[in-house]
C-alpha cells in the first residue's frame, strides 16, 4: 500500500477540486505538448528522445530528423550508428537510436506501421514505457490518461496529493482523485506548472496560487 490522499481527506485539508481546477485553468487556460510533431509516428519518436532532455532540445533534433526520416520505414534506412549521429545532443543517444529502430521496426512486422491506440500494446514497443505510453495515448489519441513525468511525481508530492516517489503509484493515486474528463488536460497543465512555477529548485512560491495546501510550503515557507 502507499500514502495516498483520497478525495475525502483532500477536501478536510480544505483543498476543493473544483478551486485547484479553476486555479490551473488560470494560470494554464490552453495548455499544449511542447514537443513538435506531425503525426502519431513522430510524436513516438519524440517522447522517446525526451527521455532525460528538454523538449527544445528534442524540437531542434527533430526538425531535421523528421525531414527525411519521418515514417517506420524511412527511419530503418538509416543504421543505428547514422541514427546516433543525428540524435547526439538528446543524451543516452545509443538506446534511444537502437530503441527507436526496434520500435519501427516492431510497428511494421506487428502493427502494419500504424502506433497501436492501446497503452498495453504501446508498452510492447522497444523504449515505451508506461509514461510515454500514456503521453501518446493522451495526446495522440485523445485517450484518458495521466501521464506522470518528473514534474508531476514532484507537484504531486508537494500538494499533498499523493506521498510517494513510485510515477505509477502516483499515476493510480491521481486517476482516483481526479474526475476523468480532465485527465488529459491535467497532465499538462500539471506539466508546465511544475516546469514555469513549482519547479524541482527554487519553485516560484510567490506566483502561486496553492500556498495554503502545500505540504512543501508549510515546512519550508519558500518565498
Ligand atoms: S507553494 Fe511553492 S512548492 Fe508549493 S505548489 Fe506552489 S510553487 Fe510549488
């Protein structure tokens, strides 16, 4: 078992739902996925290169990766040192280019090259975990997912909503509390509110709207 708020003992803590939502779609009224993308493929490729790098870096890599190689089957014309070569700057670049070729090459031979609208089947492709899975699934697709990254684990924690440093524990946690209609929205707003205001160092406390319920706020009272 894991410490988790439910809603119950959210609402005690005099945290209404209905406030934080309207809150977030203050500060984020639109949010969208920072990575570039033109299709689901691309997309997929992205999120893998994401992986430990921000989403600028992954735009820059991309605008030229996708120029030629924008389909399972132009991506597997190029060798996994080719690939490496274009896709250095994102870091760990030797798993991502061997994840990315095993992954379009498994869309071809299992899925007739289409990405698969399933997260179970998703988390079958080489490189897909279970965030990723769930980024493509809600973005893609527009599925209800949580996708839980490092900000949201970190958010998450902060607010009281969950304790625990497990992302799918967390992501269970959230699925629970949250109603299911803002799941895909959530996520991102989620996302750019731990990236612009709560952020890992020095979160920008005195731009936010969430003093009164945040676990962080109360031991470390950050100005
Ligand atoms: S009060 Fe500070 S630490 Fe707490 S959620 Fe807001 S920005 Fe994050």
């Amino acid at each position: 078992m894991f410490d988790v708020n439910t809603k119950d003992n959210v609402k005690e803590k005099n945290m209404d739902l209905n406030e934080f939502y309207s809150e977030l779609d203050n500060l984020f009224p639109e949010p969208k996925c920072e990575l570039e993308y033109k299709s689901t493929y691309q997309l997929l490729v992205a999120v893998i290169l994401s992986a430990q790098c921000t989403d600028r870096r992954v735009n820059i890599v991309t605008k030229e990766l996708f120029k030629e190689y924008d389909t399972p089957e132009k991506m597997l014309k190029l060798s996994q040192s080719e690939l490496e070569n274009k896709i250095h700057s994102v870091g760990f670049y030797h798993n991502k280019a061997k994840n990315i070729l095993s992954m379009s090459r498994d869309l071809i031979e299992k899925f007739n090259g289409e990405v698969p609208k399933d997260i179970e089947k998703l988390q079958t492709l080489a490189g897909v975990g279970r965030k990723t899975a769930n980024v493509v699934f809600s973005e893609a697709f527009k599925g209800d997912a949580i996708a839980v990254d490092t900000h949201v684990l970190r958010v998450s924690n902060r607010l009281g909503f969950v304790k625990t440093d497990n992302p799918y524990k967390c992501e269970l946690a959230l699925m629970n509390l949250f109603d299911k209609s803002r799941w895909g929205k959530l996520h991102l707003q989620l996302v750019h509110f731990g990236r612009y205001i709560c952020k890992a160092v020095k979160p920008k406390c005195s731009e936010c709207p969430f003093t009164n319920n945040c676990i962080y706020y109360a031991l470390h009272n950050t100005k």
